[in-house]
C-alpha cells in the first residue's frame, strides 16, 4: 500500500499553494559542478528545480521562431524591422547552442547516458540531441558555404522538431498512466480533465489555444488588403488546416464525450454534449468553413468570414471568470429581466418623444419611429456621436432630461453584475474555508486534499496574503473549539469571555449546518416529528435570515 506524505497544518506553504510551483530543491552545494548543475538544471526526478522552467522557455522560444518565420513573409511588416528579425535569430541560435553544449556536457550525469562508456557520444547520436544539433546547424552553415536565404529559412523551420523533446515524455508518460485502458477512454483522457491526462491533456490544450490565436490573427490581418493582396494563399492553408484541427477536436470531443458523468448513453449523451455551450462554440468555429465551401454556388457566403473570430470564444472553455459570471446572471436573471423591460420602455418612449418633435424639422434623421430607436439609444447610453441630434427647443430640453435619466437607467445592469460578480466569490471563498476547515480538523492534510485546495484557489484567484489570513483564521477557530471542548459548560458560564466565544462558536456552527442543509427538507422533518417547537423554529429562520 502505497505511503501518503502528510502536511501539518503548521506546515502549509501558502506561497506554494496559490502559485501551485513546488518548494524549492534541496540540492547540496558540496556536489561537483556537474552534478549540480545536472541536479538544478535537467533531472526532472527533483521536485522544485528550474528543469520544467528551462523546457517551457525553450518551448515559447521555439514558438516564437515559427511566428518571426511566418511575419518575415509579410514585405510590410519585415522590410523596415529587418535588423530586429536578424538579432532574434542571433539570440535565438545562442540560446539553442548553449543548451546544446550544456547537455553535452552534462551527459555524463543523465541516466540514459551515465551508463554508456562514452555518454557524450552517445548523447551526440542520440535523437534529440540530433535534433538540437539541426536547429543551429543551418545558421552556422551559411558562414562557410553560400547558401541561398530561402533555404536557409526553410531549414531554420528544423527548430520545431525540439518540440519533440517536451512532446515526446508527456506522450510516454500519457501511454503508461492509459495501459489496459479503451481507446475511446485514451481520447477521452486527451481531450477532458481527467485524472489520466497528465501533461499530455495540457500540451493539447495548449495546442488548441495557440491555433485560435494564430487564426484568429490571420482573420484580422486577412482584413489589411495589403497584407491579403500578398499572402492571400498562405491565408487560405492556414485557415484549412485551423479548421481541420478544430473539426478534429470536435469529433473526438464528441466521441469521447459518453466516458463523461452525465453523458453516459451514446445517444442522448452525445445530443446532450452537442447542446454543452462550450461545444455549440466549438461547431460555430468550424461553421462557416463548411458552408461557404458547399454553398457557395447557392449564396454568397463570403460575409460569414468574419464569423471566424468566433473561434476566440474557444478559449473560454475551463475559465473560471466565464463560469461564474454564467451563474451570477442565472441567479440575477429576474432583477436583469425587470431592468432590461425598463430599458426597452424608455428607449421605445424616448425614440416616440423624439419622432414627435423633430419630424417636421428634420424629416430625413427622424423618419420614422424605428430610425429614431438609434438615436434613443445612444441619447439613453450617454454615448452621443452627434450624427442624429435634435434641432428644436423640445427636442434638445427632451435629450438633456433622457441624457440623465439613461445614466441611471443604464447603469442598474452593470451595477446589479459588478455586486452578484462580488457576491458570488465572497460565497466561493467561504466555501472555500469551510472546505479548509473541514480538511484541517484533524490538524494535518493529504496530497489529494493539498491539490483540491491549490486548485480552489486557483479558481477564486486567491493571493498569497489572503490564503494565510485564511489559515490563521483557521487554526484559531480550532485552537478556541480544543480549549473551550476541554472546559465543561458550567466553567464557561462562569467567564462572560468564554461565554461570549463560545456563544459566537455555536452559531458560527449552526450557520454553517444552515448553509449546507436542504432548507425544504429541513422544514418538513421538523413539521412531520415536531422536534423543534414554534420559537425554536423562528430562531432557526432567523440565523438562516429569512425572518
């Protein structure tokens, strides 16, 4: 049975649990140069090194070649910045060259090498380093052989393969934690949370993201009509291939989606993952792809382009911020209902006002009453263009009242939002420390309950102040229920102090079991056993609030 590492609750990092980084190595400064350096700089068996820091920046450094790459085919955009290009791709170079040699160096001391009888030789054939090897091979090589610079840049396009080097573990990684398991659950586990995703779950998600901002840019610079008139083909791969990618995570999406809680039936499930806000976005993103390639015979379709940019709404799967304003307006929907009815009112008033008294003067702006809605609505937002205003005495005493009525009016909705968005997390975060303190009663915590924290706090994106106050606020509620638990009731009542804590104790206690108690349920058990009496009751609705 395996052994879990406990935390006291003395001990618990805050730092470490809102950053979700690990505590810092302990590596021995009297290890040789080699094996300190191979310690803090490449063993991914020591927790808290600066091994996953070194991969991620290496990772966005790779990315941002194939993005100077691409922007060096734009003449307007390379031309005049052509020296900048040229310093990235000198910094870039030394930046692979020094891990190169640091890895050469330090191959000795890797565990896929050390046992070899010459371990930097066999690192120098070995496949990535290989790979390591042709990402700088191309820019030295033009120092010695006349290369042409169009071949040069298609071999600097090499450099993705060190991809491969964060690419590669994860996928080993993701096939052992999957062994024995289906191939709809594999997929399932690639493109779900799940706690068979590892890192391979977020390297696709991060894929998916680093797409829709590429094609979303390509949509946007696609709108330049010089920038179009030039890479007009390129715009029309890159769209293909976004589009192929999407379609593709929308299938295994829908494939896998049944290896969900709640979507267990192959066919409603399925229907009832296709309604899933998420993957409605999803679909619009590849949408207008497919119509505009089958009907464009029929229509002209070329206006659903710009629906593209729906693609960004994709980034929105998993975020937190979206979820819980998605609940704020659920709950806040009757109050915002009334005030949108309000606003509906007072623009069809105010757009009527206003047909009525600049008709006569400037039949043109104020034809009508649905031309004058434009109009109410920019008068009510406080917005006022200037293109359509009123020119009569009425009409402009009318507007300056509108004016200051809409501020109100308009308002209601944003602050109704802004006060149930604040409301909303203060709920979360006393869930939060309810959770906390249910986790802590015992004085110590497991790793599982340790990740289900750091994640909570993640999402209610708490600080590093704000959890320890959250922690000390803790261990002095459990250090006042241990003393006044050793003291029987007649000691407390006889110190006004204890009284008074242990007083504010219980109903702290009871407010909580309110909280968490089904309320109707509640109600009708003590109407059906008569266990509490009439003022018993009232008090219990009183600390619920509801009095």
């Amino acid at each position: 049975m395996e052994n879990k590492i406990y935390i006291s609750l003395k001990d618990i990092d805050a730092k470490a649990l809102v950053s979700g980084e690990d505590e810092p190595a302990q590596i021995s400064r009297d290890l040789p140069l080699r094996k300190w350096l191979y310690a803090w700089l490449l063993d991914s068996k020591i927790s808290g090194n600066l091994q996953k820091v070194v991969d991620k920046w290496i990772g966005l450094l790779i990315v941002a070649n194939l993005g100077v790459m691409l922007f060096e085919h734009v003449p307007a955009v390379y031309e005049p910045y052509k020296h900048w290009f040229h310093y990235f791709d000198i910094v870039s170079v030394a930046v692979f060259t020094v891990e190169y040699f640091v890895r050469f160096y330090l191959a000795p001391e890797d565990e896929e090498f050390k046992a070899k009888k010459y371990a930097r030789l066999a690192y120098i054939s070995s496949p990535f380093a290989v790979i390591d090897f042709l990402a700088v091979a191309p820019f030295y090589l033009q120092a010695f052989i006349p290369v042409d610079l169009r071949v040069l840049r298609f071999l600097r396009l090499l450099r993705m393969l060190k991809l491969f080097r964060i690419v590669i573990p994860a996928y080993q990684q993701f096939v052992k934690d999957n062994a024995g398991r289906s191939f709809r659950q594999r997929i399932h586990a690639l493109v779900f949370v799940s706690p068979y995703g590892g890192q391979m779950q977020g390297l696709f998600d991060s894929f998916i993201a680093v797409f829709v901002l590429i094609s979303v840019m390509a949509v946007v610079m696609e709108s330049v009509h010089s920038v179009s008139y030039m890479l007009n083909p390129e715009f029309a791969i890159l769209d293909a291939v976004a589009v192929g990618i999407f379609s593709l995570e929308y299938c295994m999406r829908m494939y896998s989606c049944v290896e969900e809680p709640g979507f267990k039936n192959a066919i409603s499930g399925r229907l009832k993952q296709a309604t899933v806000p998420s993957t409605v976005i999803d679909f619009l993103a590849i949408l207008p792809f497919f119509l505009e390639v089958f009907l464009h015979h029929l229509l002209d379709l070329r206006f659903l382009r710009v629906f593209r940019l729906s693609r960004l709404l994709k980034l929105t799967r998993g975020n937190d911020a979206t979820a819980i304003l998605g609940k704020v307006i659920k709950r806040e929907w009757p109050v915002i209902s009334g005030a949108a009815f309000i606003m509906l009112l007072m623009v069809v008033l105010t757009a009527s006002l206003g047909y009525l008294f600049e008709h006569d003067a400037q039949p043109d702006k104020f034809e009508n009453i649905p031309t004058s809605i434009y109009w109410a609505v920019v008068t009510l937002a406080s917005v006022g263009y200037g293109d359509i205003s009123p020119i009569t005495g009425p009409g402009r005493f009318m507007t300056v009242v509108l004016a200051f009525i809409g501020i109100g009016i308009f308002a209601i909705p944003a602050a109704l939002l802004s006060s149930a968005f604040s409301d909303e997390l203060v709920k979360e975060r006393e869930a939060l420390k309810r959770e906390l303190y249910e986790m802590m009663k015992d004085g110590k915590l497991s790793p599982e309950e340790v990740e289900i924290i750091r994640a909570e706090a993640k999402r209610l994106h708490l600080s590093e102040e704000e959890v320890n106050a959250l922690i000390s606020l803790i261990q002095q509620e459990m250090e006042k229920e241990e003393k006044f638990s050793q003291l029987p009731i007649n000691k407390i009542a006889e110190r006004p102090e204890f009284a008074l804590e242990h007083y504010k104790s219980l109903l702290s206690q009871i407010r909580q079991l309110a909280m968490l108690t089904d309320a109707e349920k509640f109600k009708q058990v003590a109407a059906q056993t008569q266990g509490l009496s009439e003022r018993e009751l009232v008090l219990w609705h009183q600390i619920q609030g509801k009095a």
